[in-house]
C-alpha cells in the first residue's frame, strides 16, 4: 500500500496530490470512486435546450438580476438596453428621463436605435448615462470594438452595467449561428481594462459547480435554493458581471 501511494505521488503534479490530501484531511462529503450518483444528470441530453425557461427562470438571470439590483441607482437618465427595456423599467424606474432600446436588426419594433456595436459609427458620442448589456457580448465576434463603441457612446461619468456568460449552454435557435465566446473573470478584466482602464471597472465572478450543473441540463433557478445560488467558487464561473464607468470630464 506504502508502494502504490509513493508512486501516485510521483504520477501526480505536488500541488494536485496536496490538494487531494488536504480535502481528505479535512472530512470532505466526497463519495469514493465508482459510487458517485449522477439520478436525473446520467442523461446524454439536457433537460432543457432553452436554458430552463420552458421550466421557469434560467439560472443566470438570478445572477443578472442581482447584479442589475444592487446597481439600480445607476439606471438613470438617458438609458439605453438591448432587445428591450424590460430591466430598463423594471430596476430604473422614475429615475429614467429617456429608455432607448438597440437592437442589431431594424425588424425589432421596439428599437429605436439600429446598429451593430462593433461597427456603429452613425449613433453619437457621448449620448447614453446608463447602458445595460446582458448576455450580449458573446453574440458579436468583434468584440473589442464593441467594447469600445459602448465607451465612446457613454456620457462621462456615465456607467455600463454588462454581463456574459461563462459555463454556458449555447442558444439552440435563433443565436445559434452566432454565439462566439464564453468569457472568464480574466478575459472579461483584460477586455474592459483596455477600453476603461482597471480603476473605473469592477468583475466579479458568480456561480459554483452545482448552479453550472444545473444551468448546463437546463434547469430553472426556482429549483435550487438560495444557500445554492448564492455560493461563490471562481472555479465555476456560471455568469460574469462588469460595471464599467466612463471618466467624467475635468
């Protein structure tokens, strides 16, 4: 036995074999190899192929929609959302003078503003206090220039609040031909620091491998529970958020 664990040693990096002691160590509910019950996840397909909605709320609209609550007083002025105002009006309420919706095609007829974000040269500069961009992103291969384009579109002083996905179904239907990336607490900080600058954002990361799970079958957030949607392991990035403030004028 002394044997087999010295030469498990040697397979495995130091690190790696630490960390495996050190959960044994420390009494973790771990079930041993071959005895681990997956029930209703043994499955070759999911749940639901459309995020849970056919079951109730997605699970990372928990997470925007906290995200989008504790930054409600940001949702103000002139605003501008995608697709359409629904969080616009739902967590801005009377503090917004003006609600603008964008949408990449003119046969949404709710948008009053029509462009592509990596390439929307003909909506001015310094026009929007507020923007909200949910799960957006991922759907614009650009993206760089995107970022840029919401910069340059905000008032100073002016805040973004974004989100993207990080384990992530991808869109069955209508997205399907155009869902490039899924994005982690890294890349989301490497890509707003170049346009914003690393102290005018604030990342975080939200999810953990139960919520990813789940979020990956398609189930919906009401069939978890707070204790399991509010726990925080930046292994599991389900969804990651971005508020990013443009520098106001000297």
């Amino acid at each position: 036995m002394t044997a087999i664990k010295t030469t498990a040693r040697f397979l495995l990096p130091d690190r790696i074999y630490d960390f495996i002691r050190s959960r044994q160590r420390n009494g973790h509910d771990v079930p041993p190899v071959g005895l681990a019950k997956l029930g209703d996840f043994r499955r070759l397909t999911p749940i639901s192929r459309v995020f849970g909605y056919d079951r109730g709320t997605p699970i990372d609209r928990y997470f925007i929609e906290q995200f989008l609550e504790r930054f409600s007083a940001e949702i103000r002025g002139r605003v501008l959302e995608i697709g359409d105002a629904t969080y616009t009006r739902r967590f801005g309420g009377s503090l917004v003078t003006r609600s603008d919706v964008l949408h990449v095609s003119e046969e949404n007829p709710r948008a009053t503003v029509v462009a592509d974000l990596a390439n929307a040269d003909h909506i001015p500069s310094d026009t929007f206090d507020c923007i909200i961009l949910t799960q957006t992103l991922q759907m614009i291969y650009d993206v760089r220039a995107a970022v840029c384009t919401l910069r340059r579109i905000m008032k100073p002083g002016g805040v973004l609040l974004a989100t993207v996905p990080g384990i992530s179904q991808i869109d069955h239907y209508e997205w399907r031909e155009s869902w490039y990336w899924s994005f982690t607490q890294l890349s989301a900080r490497r890509l707003f620091e170049e346009a914003f600058g690393a102290e005018h954002i604030e990342i975080e990361s939200h999810g953990n491998v139960l919520a990813a799970t789940a979020f990956l079958q398609g189930m919906a957030f009401e069939e978890l529970n707070r204790e399991e949607l509010d726990y925080n392991d930046l292994d599991y990035p389900v969804t990651i958020t971005i508020k990013a403030e443009k520098e106001p004028r000297e």
